[in-house]
C-alpha cells in the first residue's frame, strides 16, 4: 500500500449558492459559496477572475470543482478552484486559461476518470471541535482507503464547517442517503467504506 502524502492536494466537489466575492488588498481573490448551512471561501485563479466576475451573480447555483490542501498552521483546509459550472441551462463551465499543475501532471486516462461525476459524497466536518478529536487524520485515511478499493472516481470527500453536533465530534455524513456517523473513529472506516460500497451497488 501506497504511503500517503499529507502535503499532496486532494479533490473536491462542492454544489452550493454563490454568495459573491471576497476583497484582499484592493482586488478580490475568493468567492463566497454556501454549502449546506455553511459559508466557505474558495480561492479563485487569476486566469479565471475575469471570466467569473463577468459571468455568475449572487444567489446562483453553481458546482465547483477544485483542490483542497490541508493548512497545517490554520488547521483547516485551503481551496482553490480549477472549474465553475453554473447549474443552469446551457451555461458553459469555467475553467482558467492555463491548466493546473494537478491536472497537467496526470495522465489522459486519469483526466478523463476525474471528469466522472461522483456518486457519493462524505462531508467530513474540519472545523476546531473535530479536529481536536482526530478529524484531519479521518480524512486522510479514508482517502487512502477509498483509493485502496479503487472508489475515488465515485466518491468525494468534502471538508465542510460545522455540522452542528459537537458533543459527538468527529461527524460525517454521507450524501444522497444522509447517513449520519457520529464519534467516528479510524477502526470504524472499513465499515463505513462498506456502506458506501453497497450504496453504490444500490445506485
């Protein structure tokens, strides 16, 4: 088995609400997009800034799809988006001019396997609670176990903030069947990986 890298960026899909953009140093950098009932702020590219501001409008649906790359001083997640698809009739997705370094360093066939959408998503709460209670090390192993059984083209695991049961942290939730695990720990993940597995079967 494979040793997994922390430092290594890792994917992520979010659907969500586009709230509008956030000012650093005169000109704006991220946008605000709300997820379920949290607020999240996604770096956008330069070659893609002028595109998105010309383009989407506060309230709209939208689907990002990007990388996350755990801050270990902030203790919490960075994302940087690689494409916007406004989820909307025939509106084209947004994508930068120039591709990133994630997606020119994979082969073609692992790029087209990234395009497949997933079929299930684990929102795994990042915020301060969780994560003094071993969240971090949660995402990263369930990552290596999805890829262990060759499941990470069908499903994503999300950072999300607070899932609004603290008293029971670590807390995930797997979307569309909106189980519930709460006090997850890592001998629990083999299972939890095997719900997963008969859903996708299911589905």
């Amino acid at each position: 088995m494979a040793h997994f890298d922390t430092k290594s960026p890792m994917e992520f899909n979010f659907q969500g609400q586009f709230l509008g953009f956030v000012s650093h140093d005169g000109a704006w950098k991220y946008m605000r997009l709300r997820v379920l009932s949290e607020e999240l702020q996604i770096k956008i590219p330069k070659a893609m800034r002028l595109t998105v501001g010309s383009s989407l409008q506060p309230g709209e649906s939208i689907q990002v799809i990007g990388i996350s790359k755990f801050d270990r001083h902030a203790h919490a997640p960075k994302l940087k988006a690689t494409q916007l698809i406004p989820l909307t009739e025939n509106s084209p997705p947004i994508v930068p001019v120039i591709p990133t370094r994630r997606a020119s360093s994979a082969p073609p066939a692992a790029q087209t396997q990234l395009k497949v959408k997933p079929k299930v998503k684990v929102l795994l709460c990042q915020k301060s609670g969780c994560l003094k209670r071993g969240s971090k090390g949660l995402y990263e192993a369930l990552d290596q176990i999805l890829c262990d059984r060759n499941l990470q083209h069908q499903v994503t695991i999300e950072p999300t903030g607070c899932l609004k049961c603290c008293s029971s942290a670590p807390n995930l939730t797997i979307i569309p069947v909106n189980h519930r695990y709460k006090d997850v720990r890592l001998k629990m993940l083999p299972q939890i990986v095997d719900a997963i597995a008969q859903s996708l079967t299911k589905h």
